[in-house]
C-alpha cells in the first residue's frame, strides 16, 4: 500500500510540474516572431509538390503495369472461373477510374487553391446538393458490385449434383495434403481424426464399406470436363485449400468438412503449350539459369529448369513451414484418368500390407 501511494504522489508531482509548465508559456508576452507562419514561397513550394506526386505516382503505377504485368495469372483453367476473372476485372477498372480521378482532384485542388496572403477561401457550412451526390454515387457503384458479387458467388457454390461429379476429399495438416478418391462407387467413407493409426493416415473408419474402395494419393489427378466436389477436412490448425489457375479457394476447418466445386475445363499438357505460360515459363528459366550460374560458381548445386503444373496451395500462415504445403494437380483425359485411378491401391488394400 505504501509503495501505491508513493506511485500515486510522485505521478501528482509530475501533473503538477506539467500544469505549472503551461501557466508559464500562457503568461509570457506574446512572440512576434512569425517565422512558424508559412509564407507564400512556402505554399508555392508545397502546392508544386502535391502536382508533382499525383504525376509521380501515374508514373509509378504505368511502369509497374509494364514491368510486372506478366506475372500474373494466366487464363483461367475452369468454368467459373471466367466469371470470377470478369467479376474482378469490372471491379478494378472501376476502382482504378475513381482513384485517377479522385487522386488528380485531390493533388489539383492542393495546388490550384494553395494558400496566399491576397486570397482567401471560401467557406460552406454545408452543401446538400454536392454531399448528394457524393454519396448516392458510391452506393449505387457498390451496391451494384455486391449485387453482382453475390449473384455470382451464388452461381459457382451452387452444386448441382446431377452432373454426376467426382467427389474428391482434400486433407490437410502441417504441412502436406493428401487426397482421397471415393473409388468405383465414388462416395467417400466415413472419417474420424481419432482414427488415425499407422497407414491411415486420413482416419478413415475402415469399418464403413464405402471406405474399402477409397484411393489415397499425394498427387491430384482430375479428368477434363467433369465437375469436381471437394471436400475439406483440416488435422490441426486452419488451412486453406487454394487453387489459383482455377480460381478456387476454400478454409479447410479442423472439426468440420467445408466443399466447393468445380469444372476443368484445360488440361495441364494444353496449358503448358498457351503462349502466355510458355512465356512466363521462359522467363522464370532464364532467372533460374542466371542463378545456377552463380551457384555452381560457388561450388552449390544448381536448380533444375522450371515446367508449368497446376498446384495446389495453402492459403493460410498455419506454421512456419506453410510456404512448402503444396501438391501437384494434373488436369487430363477422362482415358488418362481412368487408366492412372486403376494403378492406385485402395484403402482395403493398403491396409492388408
């Protein structure tokens, strides 16, 4: 109690010192000195800046367009995902249309009406008309981005089962992925993360007989043009099963089974022949060559060249080695498919080893 006390009275002194401070500044003669005041020169200076940065960051933005624009993500590798792809173009046109214009205006108004002793501003108390307009516009842009948004988030999580999908569960913990096939009668057996023991890897309940034909794979096969349904489970910590030449993602949530589904609609051997992948494949080689020069020239070993795979990632920082959580997908024929699902062995199978 005393030590509180003691705490207490030295923060009053403090208070006090500080309150005894601001009577002396409010009781000395007022200062003349107005060099605090910025001048003309000062406003000149200041407005030509403010001009100077709006140019400067159109600059930035078109070089960057020019620079990096390569690398982003090719045509997209499935049905909905043209809709997404539009969805995402509307919305960052519009974006960059208002911010071109929002950020000229802003820099413009800085310069044009920067301070000078022979001119004063003008003031309004307010201004319906103007706080209107800039109100309702935004509201009918995003409302009409929302509005859109959601009718097309609708249309992709919209599972119509009468296509006869693949069912396909995707697994992840730290820090792989396994996928498990349903087999000949293409349904998933039960799961159980307590029934994780030795080969069973996934806790699949080995007693259910839609379990015995299910296929455990590290590497993702899908067949061209037929609906995908995944369905997600999580060992540990929240993952996020993502999917980007696709344009799918989905959170992989540990104690429940979240799903999204979708349609290849290119195979891996025709995307690694598209002139975009083939370009950004070339470029990612030379930088890989120019390392490996530098490498060996250090006694290490070199990389090896780079070729276009559809991979899948995880979204989510769910450790300090989730950089590496990924697996390779190889999109083919229905022939192709069919022909790799039957070199697989089945969980039944698996176990009797």
């Amino acid at each position: 109690m005393t030590a509180f006390l003691v705490v207490l009275v030295i923060i009053l002194f403090g208070v006090a010192v500080w309150q005894m401070s601001k009577i002396f500044q409010m009781s000395r003669a007022k200062q003349t000195d107005s060099s605090e005041i910025a001048s003309d020169k000062d406003n000149n200076v200041q407005g030509w800046l403010m001009l100077s940065f709006v140019l400067f960051i159109y600059a930035l933005c078109i070089y960057s367009f020019w620079a990096w624009g390569d690398v982003l993500l090719p045509q997209s590798a499935s049905e909905h995902g043209v809709e997404i792809d539009q969805l995402w173009l509307i919305s960052m046109v519009i974006i960059f249309i208002v911010g071109i214009i929002t950020q000229w205006l802003l820099h413009y108004f800085a310069f044009k009406y920067r301070g000078r002793a022979t001119q004063r501003a003008t003031f309004y108390a307010d201004n319906d008309k103007l706080e209107f307009i800039w109100t309702i516009i935004p509201v009918i842009v995003l409302a009409g981005l929302i509005i859109y948004g959601l009718f097309t988030w609708t249309d992709i999580m919209n599972i119509d089962t009468d296509d006869d999908p693949l069912v396909v569960e995707l697994y992840a913990y730290q820090f792989d992925w396994r996928a498990r096939y349903g087999g000949a009668d293409n349904t998933l057996g039960e799961a159980n993360v307590r029934l994780i023991e030795g080969v069973n890897q996934l806790g699949v309940d080995a007693s259910d007989p839609n379990a015995q034909d299910d296929v455990i794979v590290n590497e993702l096969h899908l067949p061209v043009g037929r609906k995908v349904i995944f369905k997600m489970r999580s060992q540990d910590v929240l993952h996020s099963a993502y999917m980007p030449h696709f344009r799918a993602q989905m959170n992989c949530v540990p104690g429940m089974i979240t799903q999204f589904a979708f349609t290849p609609t290119v195979t891996t051997e025709e995307m690694r022949m598209d002139e975009e992948v083939v370009a950004k494949v070339e470029k990612i080689n030379k930088i890989r060559r120019e390392n490996t020069v530098a490498l060996l020239a250090k006694g290490e070993e070199g990389l090896e060249p780079y070729e276009f795979d559809y991979m899948l990632l995880c979204n989510k920082i769910c450790g300090n080695n989730h950089y590496n959580m990924q697996m390779k997908i190889i999109v083919e024929t229905e022939e192709e498919y069919n022909a790799w699902m039957a070199e697989q062995s089945t969980l039944a199978q698996a176990l009797k080893q």
